[in-house]
C-alpha cells in the first residue's frame, strides 16, 4: 500500500510539474514569504537553487536512510566526478548520495544533488550501466529541467513549487517521511505529464549519451539498462520505481538505441573499484532482496580476474557480517597481500582487527600504506584504530584536520566527538556533535550544544569567540532555510 501511495505520489508530482502549481496546503506559506530577489514567474535562480539544495540535502541526511560508507560515498562521487568533468554547463557542484532503498530509482535534486539508490549496484552489471543512469541525471541538471519546468508556472510563486517537489523528493527517498502531510496536500491528474517529461528525458538521455561516451563508457550501456528496465515493466506487476520518475516509453529505447550505434563501439571493461563497490553495497547494505548471493560470489569467481577478487572480497565481507574474523582475514589476505595500499581491502581488514581487539596491528598496517596521508578513508579508518587503540589525542589531531577539509562528512564528526569525549574535552565534544546536527538540519539542537561549549569556556576567549560566530552562522542559516520549512 505504501509503494502504490509513493507511486501516486510521483505521478501526481509530474503531472504537477506538467499542468500546473500545486497550491492546496501550500498556498499560505506563499503568502508569507520573503522576497527572495525574484520576481514571480522568473526562474529559480543559481544562488536560490544552491540554497534549497542545502536545505533539503540536510533533510535528507536526517530522513532518509542514506549510506554513509566512506568507501561507497567515494567509489559513487568519483564515478560521478568523471562524468561531470565531461557535461557542459555545469554551474553547480555536484554531490552523489547513495540511499539504502531495493527499489531502483534515482533523481536529481536541486543544486546539483543526485540521490542513487543502493538497488541500482544490484541491477547494474558492468559500470557503464550505472555511469549511464549517473549520466542521464547529472543532464537532468546541467539542463536545469526542475529550473525550467517553473519557466511554466509563471502564475505561481517558485518557492511554493519548489518547496513542494523538495518534500516529494525526500517523499521518494524515505517513504516515512512527511508522507501523512503530502497524501492530503497533491491532487492533480495524469493529463499533460507524459508531453512534459518525455521531452525532458529524451534530452536528458541525448545528453547523457556523449557525456558517457566522452568520459570514456560504453554508450551501448545506456540502451541496454534502459531495455533492462522496460522488461523488469512488461514482465512485472509493478514497474521499476524509476519509470515513474523517468517515464520510458519504447520510443526512448529505440532513441537511445540509434544514438548508441551512431557512436564508435568501444570494449569497455568495468574498473574493479565498481566490483568491489558492488560487492560491498550488496553484502553490507542489504535492504530487502538487495543481497550479494553465493550465485553472484560464483559467477564472479569464473569471471575475469577483477570479478575473482570481488568474489574474494565478497567472502571476506560476508564472514565478517557473521563476525566471523578468522575466516573474514583468511579470506582477505591474499588480496590484501598481492595489493597492500587498496583502501577497500584496508578497510575489510581494519574493521576485522578492530573486531579481535587488535588495534596496534590495524594502526600499524594503515601507517604503512602509501595513500594514507591523502585518502580520506584511510585517515577515518586510521582514526577509529587510534581512538579504539587508546591513543585519542593522535585520533584528534587528525580528525581535527580531517573534519576541516570534508566538513559534509558525518562520519568524521562523529569519531571527532567520540575522541573529545575520550579526551574529557567537553566543550569540543559538544561542539564536534553540533555540526553533526547541523547536517541533518536539527539547527536548533546544534545551536544549543554550541551555547553550551561557549559557556564552558574561559570568557573572552579565542575558542569562545569561536564557538559564539559559529552560532550566529547557524542563526543565519536557519533565516534562509525559513521559507522552506513552512512547505
Ligand atoms: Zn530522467
């Protein structure tokens, strides 16, 4: 019942998008918004996009069940990374979100967010199957299609339609929610969705194609998964959850299809990063039927010698799921002796001496490897041995440089309070624990922890000093994302 709630939902936000504003509920907050330097009708603009992207992406860290794994958070923005180099008119940065979700969908948000969900590693068999969903949405973007669809509501305030389909989006990732508040709020009808969307697809996918064909993918993945996806509709009940979002109909196929073949054919093989990372998503984050299978692990196995690592790796994962370190550490130690400086088999095996109470061991083996000082995943990992080892002020010390250079990253805040904790440093804990509020929007609650470290401290201190302009950030911040939390 909740799915087809959601897919209502999603329909009656296309057609939104297609037919007209969507005021009901939302039409008071309208009313008593501030101006925001638009004038109404005129398209939402880079700045006003980049905000509303903030706002949301901290809604989203706190609602919906996102995949915080250092190594997948790398694996996907890299990935994502090297197509975006390759689009033009990239005007926003761009940030690539992993949600533990079975279903396979993605979108892209505003301000240059994309949100995958983990179903996608296990439908994707090569990388450029996934570059090409990655590449289709990163067009989304670039050609500013949730910014253009406004072009059309000229009637309506922007914010109040954005607003709106902010909340949907988060809707789709984390079905709980604010779903109660929505269910009364959209009606509509399907009339219009289909001329609208197709339009944004079929340029979203000629798009797509050549920058996944210039960042060097095979173009032929692109029509491949979508037919995949087409034959998941005609075989299935219920439709792929990104069919609703990104309508399909043969039409686009056979389009994407003529692109591909007009393209120069390229044997592309799949990095083994996209292995290990598969592999990873499925034996870690297994939401539902999302699962890595001992049919997988064997086909991997006869596979190519990437494949037979990931099938490796995939023991060693999954023992060490059943805490089972022994036989995790036999599993991985070939791969981590043929390969000493990978940041995933590092990882596995700091995870499984910290298991066994070995953290002398893991520290030592993470100081040895060459990418430490400059792979962010190795530092946490390096971090977390530290701390677990009973050596926080070392912990600290590169936490503290760690949270200054990736201050969107959850993880390090976390270890940093824990280490501050250990240190009996109390007004850094709480302030280590403010930002880590701070992104996943609970800015009242961040402010508080961040009074209370000010009033901790020596009065008329540089820390307090601090501390207090930290806090008036954060006011200034809860002013801008004011009008969002009325929708
Ligand atoms: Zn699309």
């Amino acid at each position: 019942m909740f799915r087809q709630l959601k897919r209502t939902l999603v329909a009656t936000l296309i057609a939104a998008l297609a037919t007209g504003p969507i005021t009901m509920a939302f039409a008071d907050s309208a009313d008593s918004l501030p101006d925001m330097g638009t004038s109404a009708g005129s398209t939402l603009s880079i700045g006003q996009e980049m905000q509303m992207g903030d706002y949301y992406v901290r809604q989203l860290r706190g609602s919906a069940p996102l995949i915080n794994d250092p190594l997948l958070v790398q694996y996907i923005n890299g990935l994502g990374m090297r197509l975006v180099a390759h689009a033009d008119s990239v005007k926003t940065p761009f940030h690539f979100y992993l949600v533990n979700n079975d279903e396979i969908n993605a979108f892209a948000f505003f301000g240059g967010n994309v949100v995958l969900h983990s179903a996608l590693f296990r439908y994707a068999d090569n990388e450029s199957q996934l570059a090409s969903v990655m590449a289709h949405e990163i067009s989304h973007v670039t050609q500013r299609h949730l910014a253009r669809a406004m072009e059309d509501q000229k009637r309506s305030a922007p914010l109040t339609w954005a607003g709106a389909l902010g909340s949907i989006l988060l809707a789709m990732a984390s079905p709980q929610a604010g779903m109660a508040a929505l269910t009364g709020t959209l009606a509509g009808t399907q009339q219009g969705m289909i001329s609208f969307t197709q339009q944004n697809e079929q340029e979203a996918d000629r798009i797509g194609i050549q920058v996944l064909q210039r960042a060097g993918f095979d173009p032929q993945a692109m029509p491949t998964f979508l037919e995949k996806l087409l034959d998941q509709s005609r075989y299935s009940t219920r439709p792929p959850e990104i069919l609703l979002t990104h309508p399909l109909p043969e039409s686009r196929l056979s389009d994407a299809r003529n692109r591909a073949n007009q393209m120069r054919p390229v044997v592309v093989q799949s990095s083994e990063a996209f292995y290990m990372a598969k592999a990873r998503a499925l034996g870690m984050y297994n939401s539902g039927r999302n699962q890595l299978t001992s049919d997988q692990l064997d086909a991997w196995a006869k596979g190519n010698v990437r494949e037979q690592r990931a099938a490796q790796y995939g023991r060693a994962l999954q023992a060490m799921d059943a805490k089972n370190y022994a036989d995790a550490a036999k599993n991985l130690q070939p791969l981590l002796s043929a390969d000493p400086d990978n940041a995933w088999f590092l990882d596995l095996a700091t995870d499984i001496d910290l298991g066994q109470h070995k953290s002398a061991d893991a520290i030592k083996r993470l100081n040895a490897a060459r990418e430490v000082k400059t792979n962010p995943v190795l530092q946490l990992n390096l971090a977390n041995a530290l701390l677990e080892g009973g050596q926080p002020a070392e912990a600290e010390r590169i936490l503290n440089r760690y949270t200054f250079s990736n201050k969107e990253d959850v993880n390090g805040w976390d270890l940093l309070a824990q280490t501050e904790a250990a240190l009996n440093h109390r007004d850094q804990e709480l302030a280590a624990r403010a930002e880590g509020l701070a992104l996943v929007g609970k800015l009242d609650q961040a402010i508080s922890l961040l009074s209370n470290a000010s009033a901790q401290v020596k009065l008329g201190s540089l820390q307090q000093a601090r501390y207090d302009a930290r806090i008036d950030q954060l006011r200034q911040m809860q002013q801008r994302f004011k009008p969002y939390q009325k929708m």
